[in-house]
C-alpha cells in the first residue's frame, strides 16, 4: 500500500507542479494563451454555458493548505481529528449564512484500457507520456476525474444525454468496491452504458460502472487549470459519503472541505464564519489553514470572456 501511495503521491506532484507554474505565469506569457481555441470560439463556449456570470460575484476557492504536522497528526491520531473534522463539514454544509459546494479532482488510473487521448491527465503537455504507465505488473493510464457533490451542478449544470444521473445511494459506495459513473462524450466511441472497468482512485481498487455520458460542451471551473474546462474529456463521479473512520475516509473527508464556498456579505465574513466553525469544532489550530482565495470566481472566470 505504501508504494501505491508514493506513486499517487509523485504523479499528482507533476499535476501540482504545472498548475503553480500556471498560476505564476503573467496573462501575456501564460500557458493559457496557448490555447488552441479561439478567443472567439471560447466566448460562444462559456456565454452558452455559463450565461449568469452575477451569480458567481460572491463565490471564491476554498481549500486546505495543512503543514506536515498537521495532516501526519490528522491521519494518525486516535480518530478524534476525523470526527471533529466531520462536525465542521456537517456543519459547514448545513450553514444558513453561506452555501459550501465541495469537489475536487482527483486523476483515476485506468487499468488495461485504452481511452482517448485527450482524455488523459496532463494530455497536450510534456508530460503527458507521463500518463502511461504499469502498477503492478498491469498497464495503467491516468485518466481526468472530477468528484462532486449533489449541489455542484447548480453551479455548473450538466445535462444527462444517455442514462441517468446520481441519486443518493450513489454516494453510498465506501466498503462496496463500485463506483457509478458518468462519463463525458468524449469516451462515447470506449464504453456504453452498464459497462464496467477497473481502476485506482486514492490508492484503493475499485470496479466503475458507467450509468451516463453528459451533454458535450458543458463546462466546470477547474482549480487545478484555474479556468472553466469541458466535462467532455472527464469521468464525472460522486465525492463518496463518509460515515465510518479509515484511511480512505480520512483523504476523502480532507478533501471534501475543498470547493466553493459563496457568501453574499462578501469573502471576509466567509472566513470569519469558517473559522469561527472551526475553533468549535476543535479545529482551532487549523485556522490559516483552510484559506479562501481573494479573487471571486466572476474575476476568474470573466478573464477568459474578455
């Protein structure tokens, strides 16, 4: 287990490093100008999908930035860390004064699959040979995935093409060994509905069963690439419901406090009241810790209108 770790943990380090040059990069020397798109192009793209800009005018990044000793105390403590951590996602999400939307991306690494190229992580890069490669004795591709929960698409709105959507249960997967998926149409031409694979997510083996493909050009703001990006070339799967303490649990809950967080009294009073949940939930020590980025994501996201 420990090995599969290091090599989640290495890969995902590339994924990091593009995305902090990204973000260190000036708008004129970006590596967002190399986009093949044109500007034009771009702008039928997200007016079509992402029409109500005003909406996300007091919507911001949320995400953690736990030092060393924090995370090792995290996941290696008795599991009073975990069950404190709970209490401030239930709380967070259950807030009357603001709206939390927790997602991530996480890469999936596909097991004896071939899939379309543009469908793999770090896909039109350097590294994108980086995406192939063997665990244990079997090939493997590292695939763009993207986790959500129930509210993420009343932000981002997806429309089912084929099949269906994600209903409770499916969030229900932990200790069950399959997670249902929908699929964007890119990999229309690799599966079909009620088609199954197999693949890591974290570091534990699971079975994926496709239950839908997505419209095409649909679009979510990623906040790895910093931009809105298509669902097309994603696995779409539900952030797993965490109910009983383990080491995937602990990764998984850890990461469900990254997302947007939306408060119309503006990002400050956002913190405040994140803060405020965190020191009664016994997290008092992880406050500057959980950071909440300054530009809303109307700045971000009108930077690629413009």
């Amino acid at each position: 287990m420990q090995k599969r770790i290091r090599i989640i943990t290495g890969f995902l380090a590339v994924v990091i490093v593009i995305s902090l040059a990204a973000c260190s990069a000036s708008k004129e020397e970006s590596v967002f100008d190399k986009i093949k798109e044109s500007q034009a192009a771009k702008m039928e793209s997200y007016e079509a999908t992402l029409p109500d800009l005003p909406v996300y005018s007091y919507t911001w990044r949320m995400a953690e930035v736990l030092d060393d000793s924090s995370y090792d105390e995290y996941m290696h403590d008795d599991g009073q860390r975990f069950h404190s951590l709970m209490s401030f996602s239930e709380k967070l999400r259950s807030s009357e004064e603001l709206t939390f939307t927790p997602y991530t991306s996480n890469l999936v690494e596909l097991l004896n699959l071939t899939i379309p190229d543009q469908c793999m992580v770090n896909y039109g890069t350097e590294f994108a040979g980086e995406s192939v490669y063997e665990i244990e004795g079997e090939p493997a591709v590292a695939a763009e995935a993207v986790q959500v929960t129930e509210n993420f698409f009343d932000l981002f709105p997806l429309q089912v093409a084929e099949g269906r959507g994600f209903t409770d249960d499916d969030y229900d997967y932990l200790g069950k060994g399959r997670i249902p998926v929908i699929l964007g149409t890119t990999y229309k031409e690799t599966f079909s509905i009620g088609d199954t694979f197999e693949g890591y997510y974290i570091f534990e083996r699971f079975t994926f069963e496709v239950i839908g493909f997505a419209e095409g050009g649909r679009v979510f703001y990623s906040s790895g690439d910093r931009k809105p990006v298509s669902y097309d070339r994603y696995i779409i799967m539900p952030f797993a419901s965490i109910s009983k303490d383990s080491e995937i649990s602990r990764i998984i809950l850890l990461q469900q406090i990254c997302g947007l967080i939306t408060d119309g009294d503006g990002r400050q009073e956002a913190l405040n009241q994140v803060n405020e949940l965190l020191a009664e939930t016994g997290l008092k020590d992880w406050i500057g810790q959980i950071y909440i980025t300054d530009d809303s994501l109307r700045t971000i996201i009108q930077y690629y209108l413009n």
